[in-house]
C-alpha cells in the first residue's frame, strides 16, 4: 500500500467494492465476479493481486482466508467486514457498506482539499514575501524570514504526520491511539464513533439474519466495526453473557453505547423485531456520522484560513513597525 492513500486512489478502492457487490447481487458466483474485475480492474495495480486471489480460491481457501494471505493488500477494517458477510451470506452488502465508506472518504478527502486550496496558496504567498522582504534587509532576515518559514515547516510535518498516522492499514494498536487522540475533537470523534455504530449494527443485523447466533454474532459485528475500543468493550462480555446477562442488558450498562442505542436495542430484544432496529439504528448512526464528518470537512479549513489570515496580519503589522523603527533612528524628530 502507498505511504499516503490520494481521493483518487479511494475512490477507485470504492470502484471496486461498488463492481464486486454488483455482480455478486446479479447472481453471478465469486470466481466469475473475480474473473471479471481480473479483466477489467477499476485501476491496474489491482490486476495481480485478483490474480493472486483466483488462484487462492480455487485451491479451496475461503474469501477471506485468500484475501489475508495477499499480504497487507486490504486493511484489517476491510477484511473484518468483508468476513462477517461470508459468514452472514451476505457479501452483496457489505461490499456495498464498504463501498459507501471509501466513496465518501473520497468526497470528504476531495472537498478538505479543495477548501484548504486558497489558505495554503495565500500562506506559502506570504513565506515568498516574507522571503522578498528578507531580502533587501539583509540584516533583518531573521525577523521577517525564519518564523513563516518555521511555520510553513511545521504545518508540512504535521500535515503528512495526520495523513500517516489515519492511513487505514496500520495495525489495531495504532489504530487505537488514533482513535484515543481523535475522540474528543470536535466532529470528528463523535462522527467517527456513529459511523462505527453504523458498521456495528449494519454488521450485527446481517449476521443475525443468517442465522449466527448472539454471542458470536457480537464478536464479529465488533470486529467487522473499525472501532479498537467497542471491540475490546464487546469481547470483555464473555463472562457476563456466560453467566445469563442478555446482550441488551451489557450494553445499557457500556459507557460506550449511547442512551439512544442502548434504549432501541432493548426495545428491539424484547419486542422480538431486534433486526428491523438494528436496520433502523445503522441508518440513523450512518446519516449521523456523516452529517459530522461533513461538519468538519467544512469548518477546519475555515478556521485553517482564518489562522493564516491572522499570521498573515500579524507579520505585516511587525514588518511595519520594524520599518517605522528604523525611520525613528535615523531621523527622531520625524
């Protein structure tokens, strides 16, 4: 997988899952599905791993037993969502979830760029005039050049260290750390915590329809969630589902869970429609989350442009006041 994942690199990974999901609902069997995306991949890097994938299957290997051996092709997110559809039956949809997910990373990835495209102009115009200004004041070049220029630095290795530090492929212990440190910034750790209990119950109901029973059906779901913390939360109930606790009665109980889910999964568990809830709660969290995540595609790079503009204002205040210190040397009185 490359260092850093582009829009376009997402959107043809959404390509993907979209085609896959498609010819699998019109019927036609994983080996013919594979051999069609093998002829005609939405990118041509894909070609040798579907190869690969092929021939994997055809020896007798699992989907996702066959995916996991292509090395770190697909993130573990991907692979534990795509597994609780083979388990489930129902591959169609969640390459279908997982097609949605990267679409919209896309758009979301696509419309950051695009917002942050003036500030980061305007910022690197001011560096070039600080840098113009530094040069006919040779003797002042460190006032007006080397705080833009150690700006402009540190706003590249943080940039690229958020870009590599939420690339999806690192491994669970990473991606809790991520996941700790995001939590409470605002839109972002809630929309990821609502899309995570999308993908939760998306997953969960799934499995149920096929027959999984609870207990296990939790553990996948978690697993399928991307989400380090509600995983951990639901595979420490073992004990308590083995001592006669219901699902419904651990999760009033989890801080995790929001009142709304917990409050709606009951109801569902007793009133014995327990999937249509979970269809209605991945729908809900899924609007949720996205709406946020939305939010603070819009909101970071105003507030991003609105620290350039005050850096912007705060050097040529400075630049002033140099200059009309250097006019009171030479001439007091004026």
């Amino acid at each position: 997988m490359p260092f850093i994942v582009t829009p376009g690199q997402l959107q043809r990974r959404a390509d993907l899952y979209y085609q896959m999901g498609q010819l699998l609902g019109a019927g036609l069997g994983m080996l013919q599905t594979l051999e069609q995306l093998r002829r005609k991949p939405p990118a041509g890097s894909y070609r040798l791993p579907l190869t690969r994938l092929l021939k994997e299957i055809e020896q007798g290997f699992a989907l996702t037993e066959g995916l996991r051996r292509q090395g770190q092709w697909l993130p573990e997110f991907d692979l534990a969502l795509i597994e609780a559809g083979e388990k489930s039956g129902r591959l169609d949809a969640s390459f279908q979830v997982l097609g949605d997910y990267y679409a919209d990373r896309a758009r979301m990835a696509n419309q950051v760029i695009f917002s942050l495209a003036y500030p980061i102009f305007l910022f690197h115009f001011a560096v070039a005039t600080a840098a113009l200004v530094a040069w006919f004041q040779p003797t002042k070049w460190k006032t007006f050049l080397l705080p833009p220029l150690g700006f402009l630095v540190f706003a590249y290795v943080l940039t690229f260290t958020l870009l590599y530090a939420t690339q999806s492929r690192h491994g669970e212990m990473w991606r809790s750390c991520v996941e700790y440190f995001l939590r409470p910034v605002p839109f972002i750790g809630s929309g990821r915590k609502c899309l995570a209990l999308s993908r939760l119950a998306g997953a969960l109901e799934a499995l149920l329809s096929a027959g999984v029973i609870i207990i296990q059906a939790w553990e996948l779901a978690a697993t399928a969630c991307g989400s380090p913390a509600l995983k951990r939360t639901v595979l420490a109930w073992g004990h308590q589902l083995d001592a006669g606790q219901t699902p419904a009665e651990v999760v009033s109980a989890s801080p995790r869970f929001p009142e709304l889910f917990a409050n709606q999964y009951a109801a569902g568990e007793v009133s014995g429609k327990l999937e249509d809830t979970l269809r209605r709660l991945r729908q809900y969290y899924q609007d949720e989350g996205t709406r946020k995540i939305r939010m603070a595609a819009r909101a970071y790079p105003v507030a991003v442009y609105l620290l350039v503009a005050a850096m912007i204002g705060y050097f040529v205040i400075q630049f002033y006041l140099n200059y009309f210190r250097q006019i009171n040397s030479i001439n007091p009185g004026f």
